[in-house]
C-alpha cells in the first residue's frame, strides 16, 4: 500500500523534472543525427525508472503509521515523558527532552495523527496527554495543567484544609486579589477539582471534590519527588 502510495508521489515529479531536461537538450543538440537523440532520450528514461526504484527501496518518504510512529526515538520518548507527566505543555516537553520547541511540536503532531496522544489549551498553553487513558488521562492532564500555577495550589491545599469558604474568604486567608481567586476557582470548577454550593450562604462557598484531593496530592508528592531529584 506505502509503495503505491510513494509511487504516486515520487512518478509525477521526476517526469515533469525529466520532461524539462529532454526539452533542453532536444533543443540544444537538435543537430545530432536522429538515432544518436534517440539512444539519449532512452539512456535518460531507464536512468529515471533506475531512480524511482531505487527511492522506493531504500524507503523513500515514510508514512508514520500507528504501527512505526514510536519506532523514533524522540517520539518514544515524548510519548514516555507525556505518560509520565500528563498535562505538560510544549516548552516544558522540549526543554525537559532538550529539543527546539518546533522540532518537539513536529513529532507531537505525528503522536496526535496517530492518535495516540492529545492535546488542548488551558490557560493559553497547549497541553498534552494520552489517549490510551481515556476520560481519566484527560482529567488528569487538565488537573496536572492546573495545579503547575503556585496561586491554583495554594487555592487547593487551602479548601482541602478548610472547606467551605467563599471567594473573599479564600482571598483574604491566602492574601491574594480576589479577581485572581475567582480566576483560579473558575478553572478548578470546570475541571472538576473543585464544587460550590449556595444552599447556606448568599455567597457560593467552596469545597475540594475527591478529584481535587487527589489531583492535589498526586502533584504534590510529583513535585516534592522532582524536587528531591534535582
């Protein structure tokens, strides 16, 4: 199948490159005698056949494949480190693996056609994750994405201790803007990390859900392990 496919690229271009080199010396040696143009044109036709064969064989342009995709090393170990650290954006991935960011976003395009990881924008950065983990890799990925922001952590570890505050409380106890608290809660409430009841209060209070708990532990005891590692 690859080799029709390469056939069907390779054949058009090397006749049209052929075609104008004939017209150039049918028209600079229109002199010779007819049989000695002809025994050139064919010379020149066998050489070209004589280089799509040999393009073909030794591999010519590769189609990745789920199949061959990781038989590269960068992209084994992008998809290694991705498996490892859900939820990592570009610069991150490329400055961890030592890549150029346009060399590490390339080989994360071919790991997404082969739909093997993923990605989506939070909070302007595109983050990546696995697809073999489904809704739960995704969750995480977000979460991991999240909590990396020192102000979304303290968020998190201040309602794990003390739940049901409102967003003045959560403001004033971490001394932080209430413009960035609500900013912050927004997100971990869209994500999950986070739910708000109005039931008591004419201000929606806040509680940690069991995936926040642990979204903020599994990141803490990450952190604390890259930390000792460094």
């Amino acid at each position: 199948m690859h080799i029709f496919r390469k056939l069907k690229i390779v054949t058009p271009l090397v006749f049209l490159s052929l075609s104008f080199f004939i017209e150039g010396v049918v028209a600079k040696e229109y002199l010779r005698p007819p049989f000695e143009a002809i025994g050139l044109t064919f010379a020149i036709i066998v050489a070209a056949i004589a280089t799509i064969i040999t393009f073909l064989t030794l591999g010519g342009i590769k189609y990745v494949t789920p199949e061959n995709v990781l038989n590269t090393e960068v992209r084994k170990n992008l998809y290694e480190y991705i498996d490892e650290y859900p939820g990592s954006h570009l610069r991150e991935i490329a400055r961890e693996l030592d890549l150029k960011p346009s060399n590490a976003a390339w080989h994360l395009r071919k790991l997404e056609q082969t739909n093997l990881v993923r990605s989506r924008t939070i909070g302007g950065k595109r983050v990546y994750y696995l697809v073999e983990g489904g809704v739960e890799a995704r969750r995480e990925a977000i979460a991991e994405a999240i909590l990396k922001n020192k102000n979304a952590r303290e968020i998190m570890h201040y309602l794990r201790d003390n739940p049901g505050k409102h967003l003045l409380e959560i403001a004033n106890a971490l001394n932080l803007n209430h413009h960035t608290v609500k900013w912050h809660i927004k997100k971990m409430f869209m994500a999950e990390l986070i739910d708000g009841d109005t039931s008591n209060s004419a201000y929606p209070v806040y509680y940690p859900t069991e995936i926040g708990i642990e979204a903020i532990g599994t990141y803490s005891q990450n952190l604390k392990r890259i930390t000792e590692a460094s």
